[in-house]
C-alpha cells in the first residue's frame, strides 16, 4: 500500500498531456511552469506518506 503514495507522483510528472499547456497563467507563468514547481512539494508529501507508512 505505501508503495501507491510513490506511484501518485509518477504518474503525474508523466502524463505530460495534463499539464501542457499556457493558461491558466500564475504571476505571468504558464501553467506548464508553474504546475512543474507545485508538483514538487506535492512530491515530498506523498514520499513522506509512504515513509510514514514504511515505518508503521
């Protein structure tokens, strides 16, 4: 099971028809960019999720 909070972001960073595109647009970014940068701490969390899982 904790191995499914790794999968999340995977599959997220790969599905890159998703988030390829300009708008919406935040503080003058596209949202390719700015959808990259707020996948990172999103990212962290779920490899905390699972690091927390692992050690339960």
């Amino acid at each position: 099971m904790k191995y499914v909070f790794l999968l999340i972001p995977v599959i997220l960073g790969l599905s890159v028809p998703i988030y390829n595109r300009l708008d919406p647009t935040l503080f003058g970014f596209p949202f390719f960019y700015w959808s990259l940068l707020a996948q990172i701490p999103l990212s962290a969390f779920f490899i905390y999720l699972a690091y927390r899982g692992e050690s339960k």
